[in-house]
C-alpha cells in the first residue's frame, strides 16, 4: 500500500481529479509500455575490426557493411554514428562536415573509417582481434558497443519488474519517454501532497535504461506536479553491471562466440533476478512515509532559496544550450505564469527566480521539446537544480 502522511488539503483538492484520471487508465498504460518494448527486436552481431567496412548508400547516407546478409548494408543512427567515431577519435565535427557534403564527402568520410578501423590496433592483451557488438534494429545499427555489453541489463525484464513494482506500492505510471536508444518511465503514488502552499505534487519513482550505450540502468526519485503535467527526477541509483563486471565475474573467456551461451544467458538471469530483488527493496524504501517526508522538505527548501538570475544563468550554462537560456531568461521576464509565483524582486526590478522556480522552468523545457533525450537530460537537469545546496 501507499505511504500515508498527514495533508492539509488546499489547493492540492484541485489535483485529485488529474491523478485519479491517470491512476483509473493505469492498468491499460503498463500494457501499452510492456508491449510497444518487446516489440522492439534487437540483433547483435560481433564485428571483427578487420571486417569492418563502410560505405554509402543511393541517398548518399553513411552505411555499414551487414555481414550477416551477402551485399545487405544498414544505415546509421547518429548515436550509433557517434560512438563509432568516438571509439577511435574522430572528431565530429569533421564527420558532420563531410556529411554536409553529399557529393564527395560520405565518400570519403566511408573511406577514412573503413581505413582506420581495419588498421589501428585494436589487439587485445591475449593476443586476439577485438570485436565490436553491432546492435540492430530492422536495417538500422543503433548502437556500436564493446563486446561485453551483450551481458548489460536489458530493459524489458528490468522494466516489468519496476512496473510490477512500483504497483505493489500503488504507484503507477503516469509518463513514459522512449526514444530510439533510451526509455524512462515515471511510476507516482495516487496521494497528491502540498510541500507549501499552492504546490500540488505527486512523489515516485522514474525508471531510465539503453540498450544501446545511451546511459545506464537507473532508479530514481521523481516528483510530478499532476496540474502543470511537469516532473523532475532526484537523485541516481546506478548499477555496476552494466560496465562489464558481470562478464568478467562469469570468466566468459576470450571471445563471446566461444562460450556456451547457456553459461552467458544462466549468469545473466541470476544477475537480472538479483538486481530485481534490490530494486523492489529500493522502492520500498523509497516510497516510505520517511522518504517522501524528505523530498517534501528538498522541495520547500527549493522553494525557500533564492537563486539569482546571474547565479542561475552560470549554474546552467554549461548544461544548457544557448537558445535553452534565452527561454529560460524570458520566463523570467515574463513572468510566466504557469510557473510559481515569484515574490522578491532585485534592483533592478527583475522577479529574483528561487531553486524551485529554476527546476520548473527547466522541466518546462523539458516538456515542450519534441527531442525525447533532451527531455530526459532536461528532467535530470531539473532535479539536480532543488537538490542542489
């Protein structure tokens, strides 16, 4: 059951109806995440590096030589694009430039990956060739990753088990953000609490994973405002499986080919059956009437503290872009009144924007961006900005 904590109800009374609406067709939702998920059928192949081979399609887009089908080629998704070209320092800049030139430049930008990768030294320790894991979708590489990360934590069992749950604790979802290479959902209790007066908000949990190297598996606090539809994710708990320790833990030997799979797919089930047992005491934790008391108190303590717009605006630039500030700088002039209120003023006359005001601002960002990664880096954003001292 949900935590109970004692609420003065003011204008919270007003919420009620916006989360009952998404508690009422949460059922339905979890069946729609579930299934849009495993829907999505990822193929792996190991890459030798000698075998690697770029080159460029009819539409003049970079491609992949697909080893698995004789003349086949799979297009690249920039994330996966990035990687490749991280993994051996190639600026991007320079990839983006040759990209912009149709007639000559994927030419040569296929020529000068396929050269590099098929001669730096790749060689492992023992002597062998390094192989990279080419993860697929349909004809689409979306990810080039190291070998291990076929032993990383998937996202669809992981998902079930945080949906499953987050119900348990009568938590449900009220958003889900899924993007090419990465998925996030935020699961919050039914109750609607005030932190301080006019503050409508919802307490919970946001669950983060990539299959494709865009970020590691997470469970996190999160806090909704059910009237403003905005929400902000507090705080990381990250686990370290996902950077290869499991595959040196099971001594897979030199080549993942190699192994008995059923020793690789045993290990990961233990692993998986593991990180769910930690992730139910997690959220039962998390959930507490103690814990949701202390994301109450951030939230007031946000709320109380100034931060102005010279402090705000340094705090973000380097996390946001220059077109992100300018908005953010006209909400503030503007007054903008789906944000909260703001009371003190500076010499100027400006409205002195507090922590919570910034948070919201920014997780408004977050909200009208149709770049779902931004929008998840935009909520992080906005949690780091309350919880900051």
């Amino acid at each position: 059951m949900s935590a109970q904590l004692p609420i003065v109800w003011t204008s919270a009374e007003r919420a009620k109806p916006a989360i009952e609406a998404q508690i009422k067709g949460a059922p339905a939702v979890r069946a729609r995440i579930l299934e849009r998920m495993q829907a999505q059928q990822i193929r792996d192949v190991l890459k030798p590096h000698t075998s690697i081979s770029f080159g460029e399609n009819d539409k003049n887009e970079l491609v992949l030589g697909d080893i698995d089908t004789p003349g086949g080629v799979l297009t690249l998704h920039r994330h996966a694009l990035g990687q490749i070209a991280g993994r051996v320092k190639v600026p991007m800049a320079y990839v983006n430039l040759l990209q912009g030139h149709k007639a000559w430049g994927v030419d040569l930008l296929a020529k000068d990956l396929t050269t590099i990768y098929r001669l730096l030294n790749f060689k492992r320790q023992d002597g062998d060739d390094a192989k990279f894991l080419v993860r697929i979708v349909g004809k689409e590489v979306r990810g080039f990753l190291s070998r291990r990360y076929a032993l990383h934590l998937s996202t669809n069992p992981l998902l079930a088990y945080f949906l499953d749950y987050c119900h348990e604790m009568s938590a449900e979802p009220v958003e889900t953000l899924t993007s090419d290479v990465r998925t996030s959902v935020k699961c919050v209790l039914p109750t609607v609490f005030e932190p301080f007066p006019g503050q409508a908000l919802c307490v919970g949990m946001t669950f983060h994973n990539s299959d494709f190297g865009a970020g590691v598996f997470s469970v996190s606090n999160a806090i909704w405002d059910p009237m403003r539809g905005l929400g902000m994710t507090i705080g990381t708990q990250k686990w370290e499986a996902q950077k290869g320790e499991l595959f040196e833990r099971v001594h897979l030997g030199p080549m993942l080919h190699e192994v008995d799979m059923n020793t690789v797919t045993s290990a990961r089930a233990d692993r998986m059956t593991q990180i769910g047992r930690q992730m139910r005491q997690e959220i039962g934790e998390e959930l507490s009437a103690e814990k949701i008391q202390r994301v109450l108190s951030v939230v007031r303590y946000a709320n109380e503290r100034d931060l102005p717009w010279l402090l705000l605006r340094r705090s973000l630039t380097a996390l946001l872009s220059k077109e992100e500030l300018e908005t953010i700088s006209e909400m503030l002039k503007k007054k903008e009144p789906t944000l909260p209120n703001l009371t003190q003023v500076d010499e100027d006359g400006l409205p002195v924007p507090t922590s919570w005001w910034a948070a919201n601002a920014v997780s408004m960002l977050a909200k009208s961006t149709t770049d779902v990664d931004r929008a998840l880096d935009l909520q992080q954003v906005a949690g780091r900005l309350i919880e900051k001292e």
